[in-house]
C-alpha cells in the first residue's frame, strides 16, 4: 500500500508533496524502515507477531494456534500450532500442544490447558507400585504411547542456516547493521565493512557454538538397549525407549554400563547406585523397595521417598532380585514413573536448552542509563540541525549526523563485547572444571550482595574424622573419649550395625564416615549383611535384616539385625538408631543426666555428634514378623549407647576465600543441617561471625509457638513470642544462629521472617525445603544471591538463588581427564 502511494506522489505531487531530494530520502527511507520494522517486530515480540499474522478466535475447538508466552529467563515466547485429533481413550475430541518438549492438553471443565501429568504425578500413595502387574491390556499401550512418546530426548538438530537467520534478525544485531549502513553513508567505508565482517564472522562463531552445544546435548540420550518388562501378564524383551509409564521392568546392571533408561519406583528388590550424574554425589547409594511399606502411606518420589526411586541415566552398581516372582534376567522389579523429558535428567536436559541462551543487556539499569543519555543526544541533535539551517547545510548530510549522534547514545559493539565476555568466562571457567549451564546467570556474578555456604562437604571436608564415643556407660557422665574398641559390646554392636555400607566385588562402598567408624571398631562387612571382628565371624556377628535409611527429614538412620553371641542363649533381634542427639533424645526410655551438655560440650568445639541407642528383642523374628515392623515401632523405648563424635576439619582454601569475601563487602551465611552450635563453631573459624551469638531455637515438644533466644554457654536465656516485633538491640549487638524449629514459627509472620533474614548469619537443622526458602526470601528482599553447596538436599536452593555454584565429587578418571586437558591447553599457548 505505500510504495503505490509513494510512486503516485512522487511521479504527479512531486514539488506540491516532496520538492527536494532530502524529503525524498526521507520518505522513501521511514517506508522501508516501517516495512522493515514490521517484519522484525513480529521475530522480536511474540505478541505483535500475534497482532499481526493471527485473529483472535474464542472457541478453543477453531483455533489452529496458541501463543506462549513462558516465564523470564525460561526461552522465549512462541507461537505454537495446536494439534486436534480423537482421543484413543474416550474417543472425544483432544485438543493439544508440546511447548519445550512439554506436552500440554485442553481440560473442557476447567476451560484451561494443562500440563501432561504421569500417573506418578497423580499417585500419592504408595499402594499403586506395589503387586502390580503393569500394562495388562493392548489398548491401554496403545493409549499410553499415543500419549507421552517415546523414551527419549528427541531433540532437533537445526541446520546453520536456519540459526543464524534466528541471530541475524536480533534487536542489536540489526541494530549494528544500521549502523554500518549509516556509516556507509557518511562514506566511512573501510571501517564500515570490516566491521560488518567482523559482526558476521561473530555471529557465525556463536551459531557454531550453539550447534556444538546441542549436538552435546542429542549425545545425553543414551543409547536404546533390550529390557524385560511385563506386559499382558507375560515378560518379554523390548527396546528401553519404548518403556512407558505403568510399565513393570527388570532392572540389571548391563555389560556396558549403561544407566537406568528413565525414572523408576522400585517394587521388589533392592539397587545399589551411583547417583554423580544428577547430584553430584559419588557415593553409591542403597535404594529399597516399596513392598514391606503400607499402601495408604503416602509417596512422594522428589522428596522424602527418593531412596525408593531409581531416576533416569544413574548407573547401577549391583541389584538383589525378588525373593518371589523373579524376572528372567534375575533384575530389580520397578515401576516406571515417568519418560523422555519427564524425567529428572529429562528436566536437566530441558532447563540447559531452554533456559535463555544469549546474554542480554536489556536489564532496568541499562535501560534508565540509555535514556538518560539519550536526553542530551537529542538535545545535541537538535542543535546541530539549528546550527545546520542556520549555515543552509545540506539537510541530507544534516539529517544524517543528526541519526549518527542519537546512534551514538548506544554503543553497537556493546553486545558483541558483552557476549565477547561471557564467552570469555565460560571458556576461563571451563580450564577450572567448572561449567555453567546457564550462561545467562555469569553478569549476575558481578553483583552478588549475600553468599549462602553448606557446611559439610563445602566449607568442611567430606571426609570426617573419627575422634572416638563420649559417655558409653550412661552411669557415668564424662566427656572422655574412649576409642571404638574400648566402650561396652553394646555400642559396638550399634556402631557395626547402623549404617548403610554394602560390600561390592570392588569392596565396601558408602558414607566415608560410615566407612571411617566401621574401621575404628576393627570389624568386616561380608557378603549377605553380615558384620564380625575381624577373625570372630563364627563366634558372633551380626546379620542385618532391615534397614530405616538416613533422612534428613527425619535426622536419623536404623537397623533391624540378628545378633549372634555367646553371652547369649541363642540368637537375638537387634535393633540399632544413629541420630542427631536431639531427635533421638525423644526416643529413650530413660535419658540420662547431663546428656544434654556432653553432646553441647563437643558440638560448641565445631565436632559433629551422633547419639546412639539399641533395643534387643527377646526372641529372633523371622523375616515376615521384621517386614511387619513400623519404623515407629522399632525406633522407641531405646536404651542410651553413647555419642559418636567426629572432628569436620576445615578444606584449606575455605577461610582465604570467605576472608576475601567478606573484605569485598559481600555478606557470607551458612545454611547447614547440622546442629546449631557445630555450625557456629565453624562459622566463627571462617569468620562468618565474628560477635556473641545468640541462637534461636525450639523446643519440638513444646505446644505453644514460643521460642528461645540464648548463648553458648546457656548464660543468657529468654522466651520469645515470634509473632511480636523484634528487639532491635538483640539484631544491634549480637550475631544470630537460626534453627530450622524457630523457622517454622517465625515463618508465619512474614514482616518478622524479613527481619530474620536480614539479621542471620548462621542457618542450623534447615530442611532442604527450608534452604530454597531462605533462599527465596533474600531475592524477595531485593538481594543478588549465591549458593553453594554439593549435595542432594542443596539442589532446591541452588536453583532459587541467582547464582549457584554445585560441588561435584570427581572421580580419579575424572580428575586425570581434565589434567590432560589442561596439559594441551598449556602446549597450545
């Protein structure tokens, strides 16, 4: 419609409309420009491509396209085709989409798409995995793979071409373009063409990158290999990308080390796996079955029920199959729960790709500081041009140094150097071993206000030692150690029994601490659960039968064994708990004097501490009566066997870099799981506190909400009420420690919980929940915040936080790879 316009006046109106040649450019040059703008608007803005290309239709059944619009930070919006087709199921009509490998599908009650949810998503108890006998029926295979897809990452592999007409198209990109234009035209050639192929060979330097980066991605989906699953009451052999959910599948550990092919609920039978891959975590971990737990009793496979889960692409080390009906390759039986991207590595995989992949400079500051200067470019402008008529300039000329000087205001090498430094970094980062998965979050770095820090296993090391047990003989009250084999048989009989160590053909893996105590004592595990001094096997030993893992939730670990000695008169059930001296003081039969401050005396010196306790059963239970045990049951009426304490030494670059830290005006916390007075040992050994402390805490048996404000040493002791405002002289003068307890009521007065968090310095007995939650708070409080931390229970608060920073146990493989690979860096240089 212009250009007719424009052609019409220019050849019949040309001295009544126009009259110059300037005037000419100029129109002819806003009716390109608005041509052009239209066209790129609409690869910029999903919403005015939605303006401009579709008519809104109310009726979801005659759509043909959705647009999606996902949060910041998660890719850019899109416009999606919707897929109409008859449901397998109800044989009704179906209306869906797939966004980010997401599968979304119209709900006609709520009049809303929603999301595709697994069956294990909807199942909160733990009754659906158990007996079950998968897929019984063609039609429901049918239905179930028409509906989630195959087992796989199937992620697209774009052409080069097709990538850099994405990037050729960017704001600034174009951008830069009219500016060579622009340059061109006030005959600045050279320089304008060699920066024009220096912007293109940039350009295709990154869209190589990116087509590297998914082609590493495609590589994650590992390789279909030959699974059992049982399917109409049979077992037979199929590919593992075509497992779907409901499907019960044998699990063994395959020649080539392959991983477990997607997210599985363990039904019978017990695995032995290494989790690195997604937690980061080397120790090898032992998951159980669902079959001995009730079927009301509710499952939550994210959180409190992940030692009943095998998740996607871990590697299994060893199985135990079934002692009933065993599959033909003698697996673990399992359940599958989710597939394809529905998995935890599928999740992964989804949050490197989508995740925003260009750094922006578009933030608010950017924003205020362009427009700021662009006041005194158009002020600027404005007066060249008057100085310009005055002079009778050439207004073409005129016009063009009045863009050049608006141009001015932003700089267009500014996002070639910003994407120039983040590459930069990424490749700096990657000849420590340290990779980002998100680009995005590096120019974040630079203004991080608080650092969160884990205790154990970040600023201590993993490998605790073992000092020796406190207050064996509960008669009387000492805080001498004794060694392992010093203390009555009892507690030995404790310590050789509550852990979760397994002997391997490559021999015994678990928690090195477990490992470190298990030593101490001089006694072996043997193959079947068996532990006995070295040399005494016959004579006595212990034989675990059941094990209650370790929860953090819970902050305690047991064992059910059978106990053969010759004080007794004949084989015993033996039941042994390990634990935080404060859960387990609840649990006691009878506590004794002075248990409080032992535990106090040893925690208040940074060592972590352990309580101890056992029960002996009168008779030997069989197999059935041990399954029939509640963890409730068999973790009560305990009889006291001591403490065990360990001494968390420091790792040697932890008080340099917080000293750094603090000195760069950053504020350092801890958030930890341990006791509050350990974690205020170390924090004070890294200067994280420096002033008295006060810890807030509450005591669990306690029915009102009230908590307690007191040092140390105990000296100072008050009651407070958390729903009233805050002293500001005890925030003035002293350091706080918050337990987890005193969380949980300050958390329902938000105004107080602000104060909290911007008064703590120390975080103790935190559930993983209650991290991302601080974490959240100090974003919500405006502050730009780092985590760090290595294990399982940090993953929530490493993803709130702006910038986090996982601590990943290398294998000595892995170690020896990236020595070489720094080796040949250095001979490039």
């Amino acid at each position: 419609m212009f250009y007719p316009v424009f052609s019409y006046v220019y050849f019949f109106h040309y001295d009544t409309y126009l009259g110059s040649e300037e005037w000419t450019f100029v129109a002819l040059g806003s009716i390109i420009t608005l041509h052009a703008l239209t066209f790129l608007v609409c690869q910029w803005s999903v919403d005015l491509k939605a303006l401009f290309t579709c008519v809104r239709e109310k009726d979801v059944h005659k759509a043909s396209i959705i647009k999606i619009v996902p949060y910041r930070y998660q890719g850019k919006g899109m416009l999606v085709d919707l897929e109409h087709s008859k449901s397998i199921d109800t044989n009704e009509d179906e209306i869906s989409f797939i966004f980010q490998q997401k599968k979304f599908i119209w709900n006609p009650d709520k009049k809303q798409f929603e999301q595709l949810l697994y069956p294990a998503d909807t199942n909160h108890t733990v009754g659906p995995y158990q007996n079950t006998n998968g897929l019984t029926t063609k039609k429901e295979i049918e239905y179930l793979a028409h509906t989630y897809g195959m087992n796989k990452f199937d992620i697209p592999l774009p052409t080069f071409m097709e990538l850099f007409k994405e990037h050729a198209v960017a704001p600034f990109f174009v951008f830069q373009i009219f500016c060579v234009g622009l340059w061109c035209l006030d005959e600045y050639w050279y320089y304008s063409l060699f920066t024009l192929v220096m912007l293109v060979v940039f350009e295709c330097t990154v869209v190589y990158q990116r087509l590297r980066t998914i082609g590493e991605f495609r590589g994650m989906n590992q390789k279909p290999y030959p699974v059992y699953v049982k399917r109409e009451r049979k077992w037979i052999q199929i590919q593992s990308d075509e497992l779907l959910p409901g499907d019960v599948v044998s699990i063994v550990r395959t020649k080539e080390d392959q991983g477990v092919p997607c997210d599985l609920v363990i039904a019978d039978g017990s695995c032995i796996v290494n989790e690195a891959m997604l937690s980061g975590e080397s120790t090898p971990l032992i998951k159980e079955s669902v079959a001995l737990r009730h079927p009301e009793e509710e499952f939550d496979m994210n959180a409190t029920d992940r030692l009943n889960v095998l998740y996607g692409g871990t590697k299994v080390l060893q199985v135990s199959p079934p002692k009933t009906e065993i599959p033909p390759d003698h697996g673990c039986v399992c359940v599958v729960a989710r597939t394809g991207f529905g998995t935890s590595q599928g999740e992964l995989v989804r949050t490197m790709i989508f995740s925003t992949e260009r750094v922006s400079a578009n933030n608010f500051e950017a924003l205020l500081f362009i427009l700021f200067l662009l006041i005194f470019a158009i002020a600027a402008s404005a007066y060249v041009w008057q100085k310009g008529v005055e002079n009778d300039r050439k207004r073409s000329k005129l016009l063009l140094d009045c863009i050049l000087i608006i141009t001015s205001v932003v700089p267009p090498e500014l996002p070639m150097e910003l994407s120039l430094a983040v590459n930069s970094s990424l490749v700096a980062l990657s000849k420590f071993a340290i990779f980002c998965t998100e680009p995005f979050r590096i120019p974040f770095a630079g203004r991080v206000d608080v650092c969160c820090f884990d205790k154990t296993g970040t600023l201590t090391g993993e490998d605790l030692v073992f000092e020796g047990v406190a207050f064996a003989d509960s008669s009387k009250p000492t805080t001498d150690l004794s060694t392992a084999t010093e203390v009555p048989k009892e507690t030995q009989w404790v310590l050789a029994s509550a852990h979760a160590l397994v002997q391997l053909e490559d021999g015994i893996v678990g928690d090195p601490m477990e490992k470190e105590t298990l030593k101490a004592l001089g006694w072996e595990l043997f193959p079947g659960d068996i532990v006995a001094p070295k040399g005494e096997k016959r004579s006595q030993h212990l034989q675990i039968r059941r094990r209650y893992q370790f929860s953090s939730a819970l902050k305690r670990q047991s064992s059910v064994s059978t106990l053969v000695h010759p004080s007794l008169s004949g084989p015993k059930t033996f039941v042994a708990v390990k634990g935080a001296p404060e859960t387990l003081r609840t649990m006691y039969s009878q506590v004794p004097e002075k248990y409080v401050d032992i535990y106090r005396h040893f925690t208040s010196k940074g060592s972590r501490v352990l309580a101890l306790g056992y029960k002996i059963l009168d008779t030997q239970l069989s197999t059935n009566e041990i399954n029939d045990l509640t963890r409730e049951s068999v973790e009560s009426d305990l009889i006291f066997a001591g403490f065990i304490v360990f001494t968390c030494p420091l790792k040697e670059d932890a008080v340099v870099a917080l000293k750094e830290l603090n000195e760069s005006s950053h504020r350092c916390i801890m958030i930890t799981g341990d006791n509050p007075l350990t974690a205020c040992a170390v924090a004070r050994d890294v200067a994280i506190i420096e002033r008295d402390v006060l810890i807030i805490d509450r005591d669990e048996t306690r029915k009102d909400n009230l908590v307690v404000f007191h040092s140390i040493d105990e000296s100072y002791r008050i009651e407070f009420d958390p729903t009233k405002p805050l002293d500001s002289k005890v925030l003035d003068n002293y350091d706080l420690c918050l337990t987890g307890s005193a969380m949980s009521q300050f958390m329902l007065n938000k105004e107080n919980m602000n104060v909290i968090l911007e008064h703590t310095w120390v975080y103790a007995r935190v559930s993983p929940s209650q991290k991302e939650y601080i974490l959240t708070g100090l974003k919500d409080l405006g502050y730009t915040t780092l985590m760090a931390g290595d294990g399982t229970n940090d993953v929530g608060a490493l993803k709130q936080a702006h910038i986090g920073v996982a601590l990943l146990d290398g294998t000595m493989e892995d170690l020896q790879k990236i020595a070489e690979r720094q080796r040949i860096e250095r001979m490039k240089i």
